[in-house]
C-alpha cells in the first residue's frame, strides 16, 4: 500500500483556517473600531447639538431676562405716575374744598365771637378764638354739628381774656372737617 501523508495537508489546511480566523478577527476588529468610531461621531455630533440648543436656550434666557428687568422697570414707571396722577386728581378735587370749608367757617360764625387762629392738622381744624359770652360758643358749636362741612366739635378750653379785651373769653375748640357726599338730582 502506498503510503500517504495526510499530515502536512491537515497543517496547510489549520494554518489556512488560523490565517482566515485571524482575518475575521481582523476584519471584525476593523469592524468594531468602525462601528465605535461611527458611535463616537455620532456621540459627538449629538453633543455639540445638544451644548448648542443649551446655548441658544442660554442667550434667550438672557434676553428673556433683560425684557423681564425692563417690563418691570416700565410697571414702576408707570406706578409713579399713575400714583402723580391720583395726586394731581386729588389736588384738583380738593382745590375747591378749602374754599368752600374758609366759607362754611364764616358762616357758621355767629355775632359776638371772631377766630384769632386756625390750625388744620389732617382732618382735624384747631381753632382759637374771642367770644363775648360762652353762649356764643354754644351757638358756634351747635352750627358745627348742624353744618355739612364739619362734625365733632371739641371745646377744649375756655379762659377769661386779658385786661386789654376785658368781658371776651378766649376758647380753644377743634372740629372735624368732612367733605360731604354730592347730592344726586332726581331726575338723573
């Protein structure tokens, strides 16, 4: 019988099969470090559109912000001057009043009896004054409550005058101003 060798053809054949395995380990490592690379651009890409988004969200942000410290810079302004306005309307409806308040004391004021001083501390009028008789300081205080203008009468005090206005008492009296309510007509 002849004799064949079948050895070495067995170790071409592993060496061929070791040299194709070491090619698909290759080729998949090529393969693996394509797909990473691939994986990491992508990452990558992401990442710089995620940090750009943040960056534009970041910018708006700011802008969002200066018009925020703006707005609310114009709702203070306006708060001045919707707060001089009331003012201004104030003076303007109270313009009238002290006139009219100068007129209700004259009218109130009976015979026999004049005002030396006149304080108005808010709403509060102090007066000091000359009365013939305490009787006229009755009748000055029952005009007080009977008037539109003024309410609480307060005598706080009633002294003989001096030797120069001898037969006057001196009174200190305070009274509370108010403004009355407008009368409405009927027919409106």
């Amino acid at each position: 019988m002849a004799k064949i060798n079948l050895r070495p053809w067995r170790e071409e054949l592993r060496a061929e099969k070791q040299q194709q395995f070491v090619v698909m380990l290759l080729g998949a490592v090529i393969v693996a470090a394509g797909l990473t690379f691939l994986w990491k651009s992508d990452m990558d890409s992401r990442i710089a559109y995620q940090e750009s988004r943040n960056a534009y969200i970041q910018t708006a942000m700011k802008q969002l912000d200066s018009q925020i410290t703006e707005i609310e810079n114009l709702k203070r302004k306006r708060d001045e001057l919707l707060a001089r306005m009331r003012v201004i309307q104030d003076l303007q409806g109270k313009r009238p009043v002290i006139v009219r308040v100068f007129d209700e004391l004259v009218r109130t004021l009976p015979e026999g009896l004049y005002y030396q001083d006149l304080k108005k501390n808010n709403e509060i009028i102090s007066i000091v004054g000359m009365a013939e008789s305490n009787s006229r300081i009755s009748a000055l205080m029952r005009r007080f409550e009977e008037s539109d203008w003024f309410t609480d009468p307060n005598l706080t005090n009633v002294a003989s005058a001096d030797a120069a206005r001898a037969g006057y008492s001196q009174f200190n009296l305070s009274v509370k101003q108010q403004t009355p309510e407008p009368e409405v007509e009927d027919g409106q």
